[in-house]
C-alpha cells in the first residue's frame, strides 16, 4: 500500500503495537497515525467499499475513522478489543450511515448482491487465494459451515446496512426470526473462529 | 445458549446486532441503557465486535488512492496545536477541489449528525463511548466552523483596518482566536490556547515601509549556504504543485504547476507548521497562469529551524484566515 510517511519515526513506529500506536496519537504524533493507516486503512476501505459500492463515500469514510481517531483516541480503550476491531467498526458504522441515507431502490438491488457476497467459493481460484490470505479463508470456511438463512441475514446487516426489520421485510419473515438468525449466526462464527485462534490479534494482515 | 439465570439472553441478542449496526435505534438505546451497568454485556460487544472485523476480510479487494492517506495526513498535521478546527467533514476537505480526481457523485453530506442512541456511556461502557463521541465531535466541528467564520472576519477587520500591502499581497492578519475548549485541545499546547499573532511576533505587516529584501532567491537555491528548498505536492494530484524558497528569513513561493486562483474571490495563503502551534500564516499570493518567477511571501511566522512543513491552501475570499480551510500542496521540510 501507498507508505504515507517515510520519515525515520515512522520505522521505529513500525515496532510497535496497536494499542502503544494509539497511545502515541494521543500525544500528537502523526507518524503513528499514518502507520496505523497503513496497517487498518486498505481494510477498512474493502469494507466501506464493499457497504457503499461507492469509492467516494468509501474514502470519506475511512477520512473520518481515522481523522477521528486522531482527534479522538481517547474514544479507543484497551478493553474495547483490538485496534483494528474498533477502526474497522468505526468504518463500518459510517458506511452505513451513507448507504442508509440513498434511496431505497438502489439498496433493493443491494440485497441480491449482498447474498452473493457470502456464498462459499464455486471452485479453488488461486488468484482469489493469493489475495484473500489465510486469514479470510478461516472467516469463508466459518461462513459456509452457516446455514443458508442465517448467513444471508449476516449478510444483509454487514455488507447491506439493512437494520434487523429492513430484513425482516426483505425476506419476508418476522423481526424474531431475523434477531434469532442473526445471534446465531455470530455465536456460531466467534466460537469458530476462536476454535481456529483468530480472534483479536494485532499487526498486519 | 440463553442465560436463564440472570435473563440476560435478550440482550447478548442485542449486543451481536449491535456490533453488525443493524439494529433498530430503540433496540439500540435499549442495549445501551443496559450495558452501562452490565459488565458481561459489554465484553460481549467486544467479542462480537472482533467477528464483525473479520467479516470484514471477505470483502472484495479494493485499494484506496493514495490520495486519501495524504488527505488524512494533511488534516492531521494542519491540527497540531489548538484553536478552532476545521471540521473532520471530507465535504469541506476537497470535494471541490479545483485539482480532485474524484467524482463529485457524493451527493450526501458526511457532516450531518447522526441520530445517536442512548446517553453517554462511561466506565465499563468504555466499548460504547467511541460511538456517542463521535456525535460530540461533530458537534464540535459545527462549532469550529462558526468559530473559523468568526475569525475570518476579525481578520477582514484588522486587515481593513491596516490598509492593503503593495502589490496582491495582503499582510498576514492579525486574529484573535476566541478561546473555546474543545475535546482536539492536545495536552501540550493548551497553555497557548489563546492568542496568536502570525508574522513572528513583530507584525511587520502593519507598518511595511522597511522593506525587506525583493531580490528574490536564485534558481540554484537548493545547493546555495543559507537559502532553502521545500518542494510541496498537491493534495490531490500527488505530484510536485510548487517550491518554497527560504533565504535570511523570507519566504518565497515558487508555483511550478498551480492552478490560478480567481483573484476576485480566491486567494492562497502559505503556512508555516510547527511543532507546538497550530498552523502558521507566512503570507497570502496569488497564481497567475503562465508565470514562474519567485513570488515574494513576506517574512516566517517563526524561525526556519524546527519547521516542521510548509502547505499551501486556497481561501474563499480575499484575506488570511485564522487557520487553513483546504490544503492543496503540502511539504515536509528535511
């Protein structure tokens, strides 16, 4: 990814971990800013890419996570989980902040797509392989292993911004349902991932 | 599954909707109000929060432009210090940007508030706070903006006031900031958090009769004892946009590929960016298209040793505000 700093401090940073990263930011220190931009920045991209469908909006949202975190570290806490978990909420919130304030047609045609999203691989294709990393494979597998309705909820909620009733009207079934689906479906995926050890975790990848 | 014991099934239901921000705002302020005083409701958010996060590797590749780190940056390094910021708004940053590359197809705009559940969440909600002090923030940045508009015209004041500089090129202003705690005040720089002269302190501007040297700096002023280069990238284009020449204390600009400015109601202004104050106003110029020569800034608003970087912004407007509203051409002094 594009370095944005090439300065000496910005290679020391590099040793340091998340959390010692934002303690730096808290005291003013762009270079630890841009170093966690080159860690969590592309993610967080992906993601509001992925919600908004929109490169624009994309960017502006990941502006405004890290211009917040830099004007607002405090709002990180150590016990709030990994760095990286809370930017890329952050980043997740925003989107969909964008996405909910456009017209409910386009979002129609969201929902179709966002299903697709999902669905496990139709065959091994390296190049997916080399991107994807190891890591994303664990959460593709996890996902499969979900049945149909709960990962399409999932899907509807993180990668279509769609809010719990909006999907129970999508689908056509009631809010319970919806709620139940959704919890399952997360408790499903933490206690698969955390079988794997993937859950929280620091540095680039 | 559930916890029957302690009833508290409905609202780990809650707390994984919760981290995926697809629950509806009653619900919202419902978990909220609970998590407040719920320990193990807010270590589940945590947890779910992570499984969110890792949902979000499967999303497609895609890569940011480089353009997007310099914007972050630009705004980070034009807020070291104090006073009325400006706002965290990517509307404000270069939507418009007479050098954007990107499409104005953004018809939303990001600043508006959100509609924020629930109170303000502190001691074990720690994981709930970023949420709420993002509205704060906003709210901050809309106070900031009437702020910078206020010393706007404190500027257009003091600078009417002292009558115009020969040439286009009007004195840096003289503003008085008013003093406003804001959650961006950085521990370091709050003792200085209340007035500011730019031009070093001795505002020269004013008076201006002592006319300080107009040999402007040669061509091979980067190999030269006592003169100094700073080569400055536009924010957008990430190419080189100009030069700053620094010799016996005076600031020179040199647009090698800047666009022109409107001179009816545009004006650049070159900062100065220091480590303990905010953004320094060197001077104001305008681009004339066609045209390479030096352009005489005035003098630094501080010593050259300890600059940390020279940028450039485009103002509405004919005067110098009290800190830059878009920064177009940034450069960090080796």
């Amino acid at each position: 990814m594009h370095p944005v700093s090439e300065s000496p401090g910005a290679s020391s940073r590099g040793d340091l971990d998340d959390a010692g990263l934002v303690e730096l930011v808290a005291k003013a220190d762009p270079d630890a800013l841009a170093v966690l931009y080159e860690r969590h920045g592309a993610t967080c991209y992906r993601l509001a890419r992925r919600i908004t469908l929109n490169d624009v909006l994309a960017e502006d949202a990941v502006q405004e996570t890290f211009v917040g975190l830099w004007r607002n570290p405090a709002g990180y806490r150590a016990d709030q989980g990994s760095v990286r978990s809370w930017l890329l909420g952050l980043a997740h919130h925003k989107a969909v902040d964008f996405v909910r304030r456009e017209a409910a047609q386009q979002r129609r045609q969201d929902a179709h797509a966002a299903q697709r999203a999902l669905d496990p691989p139709t065959a091994a294709d390296p190049a997916a392989t080399a991107w994807a990393g190891i890591r994303a494979e664990q959460v593709r597998a996890a996902l499969a292993e979900l049945p149909e309705p709960q990962r399409h909820a999932l899907a509807l909620a993180y990668f279509g911004g769609y809010t719990q009733r909006e999907i129970a009207q999508l689908t056509g079934v009631p809010l319970g349902t919806v709620k139940t689906r959704m919890f399952a479906a997360m408790r499903r995926l933490q206690l698969r991932l955390a079988a794997v050890g993937s859950s929280g975790g620091e540095g680039t990848w | 599954m559930t916890d029957q014991a302690s009833g508290h099934g409905p609202f780990e239901e809650l707390a994984a909707g919760y981290a995926l921000d697809a629950l509806e705002p009653a619900d919202e302020q419902r978990f909220l109000r609970h998590a407040q005083r719920c320990p193990a409701c807010t270590q589940a958010l945590v947890d779910y929060r992570e499984v969110a996060a890792a949902l979000a590797d499967t999303a497609p590749p895609a890569e940011p432009r480089p353009q997007l780190a310099d914007r972050i940056m630009a705004a980070a390094l034009a807020d070291l210090g104090v006073g009325p910021q400006r706002s965290a708004s990517p509307a404000d940053a270069g939507r418009e940007n007479w050098a954007a590359a990107g499409p104005g197809d953004a018809d939303t705009a990001p600043g508006d508030p959100v509609t924020m559940p629930g109170d303000h969440v502190t001691g074990q909600g720690e994981a709930i706070t970023a949420r709420t002090d993002a509205v704060t923030a906003r709210e901050d940045a809309v106070a900031a903006r009437e702020d910078a508009v206020t010393a706007r015209e404190d500027a257009r004041v003091m600078a009417a006031d002292a009558g115009t500089a020969q040439e286009d090129v009007l004195p840096p202003g003289v503003v008085r900031l008013r003093p406003r705690a804001s959650r961006w005040l950085r521990p370091a720089a709050a003792a200085a958090a209340v007035a500011l002269i730019a031009g070093g302190g001795t505002w020269a501007g004013l008076a201006a009769t002592s006319s300080p040297t107009r040999e402007p700096p040669s061509a091979s002023c980067a190999h030269e004892h006592g003169c100094s280069q700073v080569v400055l990238t536009g924010a957008a284009t990430h190419q080189v946009a100009a030069k700053v020449l620094v010799q016996a204390g005076v600031a020179w600009m040199v647009p090698t590929n800047m666009k022109a400015d409107d001179t009816a109601d545009q004006i650049y202004v070159l900062w100065q960016l220091t480590g303990n104050s905010r953004p320094l106003a060197v001077g104001s110029f305008d681009v004339r298209a066609g045209t390479d020569t030096p352009i005489w800034i005035g003098d630094l608003a501080a010593p050259y040793a300890g600059t940390l970087a020279f940028a450039v912004s485009l103002e509405h407007g004919r005067t110098v505000p009290a800190s830059p509203s878009r920064i177009v051409a940034l450069g960090q002094v080796s």
